[in-house]
C-alpha cells in the first residue's frame, strides 16, 4: 500500500481541489492511501460535500500555510507547524512514501532541503517541469518533455547539470517509460564549445557518460520540436523557458477568443483552424500533466501548480504513485554512481 501525503494548504484555489482531487483517486481502482495535511475543519468540510472512499484518506490537522506570497524562508521560520513541514515530516518518518504539495514552490523546497537528505553526489535539488512539445515521447506517446532545473538552483556548475542530466533521465525511465531518454544540454548552439563555461564543461562530461543518452548541445528552437526528451539547464534560465510557455499558451486562447468575437471571416478562419488550436489547447493542458517532481533528495517530492484543480491533483497524485511503485529513488542513486567518475 502507497501512502502520499498531499499538503493541501497554500494553493492558489485553496482547500477544496486539493481534497477533490484525493477524492477522486480514491475511488479509482488501487490502494494508494492519501493522508491530507492542513487545517482539519476546512477538509472535513470539503470531504462532506464530494464522494470518496473513506478507507483511503486520511487526516492529519495542521492549522499553519505558506502562502504563494509569503517569503519562503521567513514564513517556515514563524510557522513550525506549517502543512508543508507537517507533511514532508510524515514522509520522513516513513508514515508516507512520498509528498505532494501544490503551495509555495520555495517552500516546498525548502521544507524538502530541511527535512531530507540530499543524495550521495548531489549538491543541489533540482525543480522539473513537463515542456508541450510536438514530436512525442515513449511508449505511451507523451506529448511533452522534461526540463530541469526550472528555478530550485539558478547558477549550476558542470556536476551540477551532470547531476541534472542523470536525475532526469531516471525520471523519465520511471513515470513516461521510455526505456533510453534522450538528453540535450541547453545553450545557445549545438557546437560542443557553445555555452557558458558550465555547459561547455558539462558537455564534455556527459558526452564520455554510459549514464544517460547524451545528445548533446540543443537550441531553444529544439524544445517545443522535441528533439530530446530530456532538457537540462540552470533554474534562471529554465524558469524563463517555463514561463515564457505558460505566456504563449495564454496568449494564443486569449487571440482566439478575440478572433471569434469579431468579424465573420475570422470565424470562418477559426473554423479552419480549429483543429489546430485544440491540438494547441492539448499540448498546452498542463493539468493533464498533474505535476512534476523536485530531484535530489532521498524521498520523493512532487510539486503540482499553484492553480491546480481536481483533475490535476489527481494527476499529480498519479505521477506520484507512480513514482513509488516503480522505485525512482534507488534508480537515481544507480545514475548517479555510474556518472561519479566523469572528471
């Protein structure tokens, strides 16, 4: 049995899709257990009003958040027993396997960084995020590809995004299945002297890697391509990538809405366009997506997004039973011991 404990404090949205979406997977086939952390009345009352499978879902009453405008360091430090800390102690303890929170990311990886340990070789977690691409990815044909760092660690050295490259590999083996992962190192050339001085020295490492499946430098162009289905930078710039795709998303349904409420022809466009904006509107789902994980720890940590609803909760809880079943931990640490002797 899999026990996640979901920290349903500080989301955009507040308690309710966070305690919707642990409803929901606990009436799907299974015996994942979702223990919720947060303020006792609040989800209780929730859990009053929605179906589930009480045998799945447990409570535990911690009345503290981190809010997404709170400073992440001052408001664990007021906050001793805040939901997220709660939380990530459970899994800690071994009273969980794996922790979900869809709150402050600084404070997700924060309370992971006070909690945790990191892994024999890593120096610095890593924040994942799924990228929409247009080639897809593995058995299951994933429309999208991961990307890390994407804001845990702004300036990286070469071991650091050798570290990257090879967590995010065994991410990508565990969860979308795909037994090789194609890695590219971001930089603004596919030359292996292109690049900060990091990258270029990071190239070099991982091209002499059995590790990972190396493919070397790629351009931004390569990313919503998808050349590679794994994409390894430093947090500053991966956090831009991210938004700037969270941007264009918004921005296209925006100029669509607005095309449709204005002259006849352009919805006579939009009718033979319409295809292409739903496959659009796909690639650009992130709820589908659920959530994506913090890497570098010796627990398991997913972050879902502020905004999350109920169908992406459930999709992050997925993602993170999944997670545990399929022993992510231990095959990141078998990663990082065949990558330890690059230099």
């Amino acid at each position: 049995m899999i026990r996640i404990a979901l920290d349903v404090m500080g989301a955009d949205g507040g308690v309710r899709p966070l305690v919707e979406g642990a409803a929901q997977l606990s009436m799907e086939r299974g015996e994942t257990v979702v223990v919720l952390v947060g303020d006792d009345r609040a989800i209780r009352k929730t859990l009053a009003s929605v179906a589930h499978d009480a045998q799945r879902i447990e409570v535990v009453h911690a009345p503290s958040a981190v809010l997404s405008t709170d400073n992440p360091a001052e408001a664990l430090a007021l906050m001793p027993d805040a939901s997220i800390l709660h939380a990530a102690k459970l899994v800690l303890s071994a009273e969980a396997d794996v922790l979900v929170s869809a709150g402050n990311t600084g404070a997700v990886i924060l309370a992971a960084a006070r909690t945790f340990t990191r892994l024999p070789g890593v120096r610095r977690s890593a924040l994942a995020a799924v990228i929409p691409t247009l080639a897809t990815h593995g058995p299951h044909k994933d429309p999208f590809a991961l990307m890390l760092d994407v804001g845990a660690t702004l300036e990286c050295s070469a071991d650091e995004l050798v570290g990257f490259a090879v967590m995010g590999s065994a991410y990508s083996r565990v969860v979308s299945e795909i037994a090789r992962p194609r890695v590219g190192l971001l930089s603004n050339g596919t030359e292996p002297r292109k690049g900060t001085p990091a990258v270029v020295e990071a190239h070099a490492m991982l091209a002499r890697s059995a590790a990972v499946d190396f493919a070397g430098n790629i351009e931004g162009l390569d990313i919503p391509r998808g050349s590679v289905d794994v994409v390894v930078c430093d947090g500053f710039v991966g956090n831009i990538v991210l938004k700037m795709f969270e941007g264009v998303a918004d921005a296209a349904k925006t100029l669509a809405k607005d095309a449709y409420a204005a002259r006849l022809r352009y919805k006579l466009g939009l009718m033979l366009l319409s295809q292409g904006l739903r496959r659009v509107r796909e690639l650009t789902d992130w709820q589908a997506y659920g959530g994506a994980p913090i890497l570098g720890f010796d627990r398991l940590v997913i972050k879902a997004h502020g905004r999350s609803n109920a169908r992406a909760v459930r999709n992050a809880l997925r993602v993170a039973t999944k997670t545990v079943e399929r022993a992510l931990v231990p095959k990141i640490e078998e990663g990082l011991r065949a990558a330890a002797d690059l230099r």
